[in-house]
C-alpha cells in the first residue's frame, strides 16, 4: 500500500493532516467576492464574456467563487464551440469539490480544488480548461446519470473519461464515531456525496449497536470501503471488503492506509476481488454481520441469498 497517486501529486494526504487542511478551506476572506450569478440565466445576460479573462473574478487571497468559476469555463466551452452564447451555468457539468464535505453556502476555491463533470467535453477543450482554469484539477468526461462500477461478472463496467488532469477526490464523511475520508478516483467510482453516505452509516450503525464483544462482518460489495471502514471504527474485531470492481479495492486499500492502519493492525481485516455469488465457496467461516449496497435499481435476490451463507444477518443498505 501507499499514499501516492497515479498522477504523481500529493493528492491523498492522511486522515489527520486531510482534517486539518479542511479548516476554512471553502471559506472567503472579507474581499472575496461573490457575483450573484443566476444559474438559470444566459450568462451572456450578467457578464460581459469577452472581459473573462484567466483571473476574473479572483481574490487577492487566490481564491475564486464556484459559481465565477464555472462561468469562466462556460466561456471557454463557447469559444470552442460546445455550447452557445445562450447557455446558463447548468450546461456546463457538475462540479465536484476536490475535498467533499457538506457546506451551508457555494464554496470560494482555491487552484487545483474542483473536477469538473460534463457529457459535452472533448480532450482539446479539457485540455484548455485545465491550462487557464487554475481552479479545475481534472476533467472527467460522462453521464452523471450513470453508475460507475461493474454489477457483477456477467456485465460489462461502466467509466467514465478522464479527459485531463487528476481525477482523484476524497469525501469526509463526519459521524457520531468519528470522520471517515474516503478517496475515490472518481473516473472509476460511482458519485456519491457525503451526505448520503451519512445516512447509510447511520443506518449501518444503528444495526452495529446491538452486538456485543467481538463480531465479524462481510462489506460484500464495498467499493471504495466506506460501510467496512465504518464497521471497523465501530468496533468489528474483523471485515472482509469484497468487490468484483478492482478500481474499488484499489481505492479500498488507500481509503484503509489513510484512514486505519496507523491505529489498528492490517490482521483486522481481508480483501477479496470477487463476484459476491462466489464468496459462499471461498469463505469457510461464519460472520455475524454481511452487508450489501447495491447498486440503484438491481436485482438483489442473488447477492441476499450469497450473503445468507455467509453471515448470520444480512443487512441491504439502499
């Protein structure tokens, strides 16, 4: 394991150091200005587009509001001929924070702290976007209606593009047990903001309460390992995380590195990379707990009935 990301940045940082970066990290200082934009309205009809330039709307302090941000890449997008001069905000893509928390207000960004999501984008206009929007780290090419990940073995993977720059992320999911940072590549693992997540562990936690010493569980279909971690922190003695999506146990591995290893022992849990349906003949013990979270809209019959050879209780996470 290691902390290093493909791009060869500093873009996955510990637990610790990742939670105190986080401290005023959207916030604007006393000069940082906020334009109003309507995301609604042609931003033809709120800005003059031929005076966007690399640092309108930015702060002395280096810091630019989101809203600014994306309109600066509607123009480039215009100029290259994706969209028209008519365009509102909302053509341009989804934005994803580079750090995910939730946030009471539209955040003030900082170089290299937005990927930006867009099923209208080519590889010569990311390219442009990353070169003279200092704000955007990557550019993922997609349709964000789309479930990355692959269901099982008889079904091809769905990505997305990385088009350019870095698409690596990282989630902060805050609970009444501590946070969890959940990296994710984010070409390669399905979107999902922290605070659905909560909820999920909250459910999670809720089941986790009322077993007593030491309990197993079995995180069947665990993507990047956020219910495992959480089952971890909770106090299971042991977890197996088990995906069929390599990228998934991939971002599992870090995600465990950043946020367990440097407290609790690497004995404390299993990864295996299979199809859920397979694990009945490759586990030979019996767990307490197995959950599974599916994917939106799936056929759950076959993962309940695997899951039920393996673990006392079942819990579906939706």
């Amino acid at each position: 394991m290691g902390l290093k990301c493909e791009c060869g940045g500093e873009c996955i940082l510990d637990r610790r150091s990742l939670l105190e970066k986080i401290k005023g990290f959207y916030n604007g200082c006393k000069d940082c200005y906020d334009f109003h934009l309507d995301k609604r309205i042609p931003l033809e009809d709120q800005v003059d587009l031929e005076a966007v330039d690399r640092d309108w709307g930015k702060c002395g302090c280096g810091k630019r509001h989101l809203d600014t941000t994306m309109g600066h890449i509607l123009v480039i997008m215009v100029e290259e001929g994706l969209l028209d001069k008519g365009s509102t905000l909302r053509s341009v893509g989804t934005p994803l924070m580079s750090i995910g928390y939730p946030l009471s207000r539209p955040p003030f960004l900082l170089p290299k702290s937005l990927i930006l999501l867009s099923e209208r984008l080519d590889k010569r206009t990311a390219k442009r976007i990353i070169r003279e929007v200092p704000e955007v780290k990557g550019v993922i090419k997609g349709d964000p209606r789309m479930t990355v990940g692959i269901l099982d073995s008889e079904h091809e993977p769905v990505v997305y593009e990385r088009l350019a720059g870095c698409d690596m992320r990282c989630d902060i999911i805050k609970t009444r047990i501590g946070a969890l940072c959940i990296y994710k590549r984010q070409s390669r693992i399905h979107i999902e903001s922290p605070g659905s997540s909560y909820l999920k562990l909250m459910s999670l936690y809720n089941i986790l309460k009322k077993f007593k010493g030491s309990f197993k569980v079995i995180d069947a279909t665990c993507g990047p390992g956020t219910l495992g971690l959480f089952a971890l922190f909770a106090g299971a003695s042991k977890v197996i995380f088990n995906d069929i999506w390599s990228d998934g146990l991939e971002m599992t591995l870090i995600n465990l590195e950043v946020n367990w290893l440097k407290g609790g022992k690497q004995e404390d849990f299993e990864v295996y990379n299979e199809d859920i349906r397979d694990l009945p003949g490759l586990i030979d013990e019996e767990y307490d707990l197995c959950i599974v979270d599916p994917f939106p809209g799936v056929n759950v019959s076959p993962f309940v009935e695997a899951s039920r050879r393996l673990a006392r209780e079942v819990i579906l996470i939706r």
